[in-house]
C-alpha cells in the first residue's frame, strides 16, 4: 500500500457543503437526541453519521456530518463526502424522527446545495461563533492564570487559528499562506451543558482572512452543534 500523500499547498479549495433545515423547533441542548435519532432512522452501519466505529474506537478527524440548530430549527451541515453519504436519510420512507421518546413528522424548512471556494481572501471577513468550546480543563486552568485581556485574547487566537487548520486539513486543503485573525474584545465566558457536565463556551466575533462556509463547527464536539460559525454582514 502506498502511504498516504500530503497534498500540495493551494491558496484555496473547492469543497461541497449542504444544508437541510427542519421545520420544528427544538433547544441547542436536545441536538444528542436529534443526532440520535437521525443515526437510528439510517442505520449505525453509515458511519458518517455518528463517527463511531465500535468497541469504544472513533472515527477521528473534522466531522463531515454535523448536527446544528439554526433560528431554534435543528439542521444537518455536510461537507465533502458527507453531502453525499446524508442521502441515505433524504431516500428514507419518510423523515419522521423519534427525539427523546416523542415521534415528530418532519419537513424540510430550507435545503441548499453549494460548492464553496475555501480560501485567503485579501480583504478581511466578520464572522461569529457560537458555543465554541475553546479550552480544556488543562488549558483552563492556564487561561484562568493569565493576567491581562490581551494575553486571554491571544491565547484564544491561537486556539481559533488552530481549529481552522484543523478544519483545513479535514477537508485536504493544505493551506499556502498566513491565517490571520483577530478577535476585537475578550468574550464572556459561560458555562454550557455537554455530556452531563457543566463546559466554558464562547460566542465572539472575530475577523479573518480565511473564507468559510456558513454554519460548519470550529473546536471541540462540533458534531453536536457546538463552534458554530457564521459570516456577519
């Protein structure tokens, strides 16, 4: 087998991105329920959907398939693969979803299919994030013990520089250049459900000049609707 090649540096990347928007109202925190229920409606065997490859092993890397709310309405975001694997639940009899034990009947509120170009663009982009799930308990602790604004606002540049590469390297795109970013002003922390735990989270405003699709995840559980991004203006 030949070992895998790192793909040449480019200064962007074509990549697909669906969206599909339901038509009920449900809170960010019933997003495991409806994630759930969209893996049982197609079958734990489509992998995609859950990133779980049994025995306690994970499909590591960005996800492909993620599970939002979006306006109250949850959603399905699918990049690459992922747009055409989500075709196995829109094939199904029918859309109806059992959350938590209550069955509902689904429709579909909006749904868009598009090939976003990915890259550095020479004017800078406003974006807002939600629910970004920046630091662990370690580096916590280490952002805890900084002093000033402008050192907790550096350390979360990096951070979110991080989660963008990381975002790069999920869908192939070695990126050829610098990514900048700023963040204006040091966000309030807040303490958000996850798993049963109780998780700092943050909703900030930042400018970069890396170009990115609407409602894709940065950071950690993006899967699960946390990190959400959206251009502002």
């Amino acid at each position: 087998m030949k070992p895998m090649q790192k793909p040449e540096k480019s200064a962007s990347m074509e990549i697909k991105h669906f969206v599909a928007i339901f038509d009920f109202e449900m809170e960010r925190r019933q997003i495991p329920g409806f994630r759930g229920a969209v893996v049982k409606k197609v079958g734990e065997e489509n992998v995609l959907f859950h990133n779980h490859l049994g025995d306690q092993q994970f499909l590591y890397g960005y996800p492909l398939i993620q599970y939002k709310t979006i306006g109250r309405h949850p959603a399905i975001i699918c990049i690459n693969q992922g747009t055409e694997e989500v075709i196995k639940f829109f094939e199904q009899v029918n859309w109806d979803l059992t959350i938590y034990g209550k069955r509902i009947e689904t429709e579909i509120r909006h749904i868009s299919f598009d090939y976003f170009q990915c890259g550095l663009s020479p004017e800078p982009v406003r974006y807002k994030i939600w629910n970004w799930f920046a630091l662990n308990e370690e580096n916590y602790a280490t952002f805890s013990a900084l002093n000033s604004d402008a050192e907790k606002i550096e350390r979360l540049r990096r951070i979110l520089i991080g989660n963008m590469l990381s975002f790069a390297k999920g869908v192939q795109w070695n990126v050829d250049g610098e990514i900048k970013v700023e963040i204006p002003r040091l966000p309030r922390q807040r303490l958000v459900s996850f798993k049963r735990y109780r998780m700092t989270g943050f909703d900030l405003e930042f400018v970069s000049n890396m170009m990115l699709p609407n409602f894709i995840g940065l950071g950690k559980s993006t899967s699960r609707g946390f990190g959400l991004i959206r251009r502002v203006g």
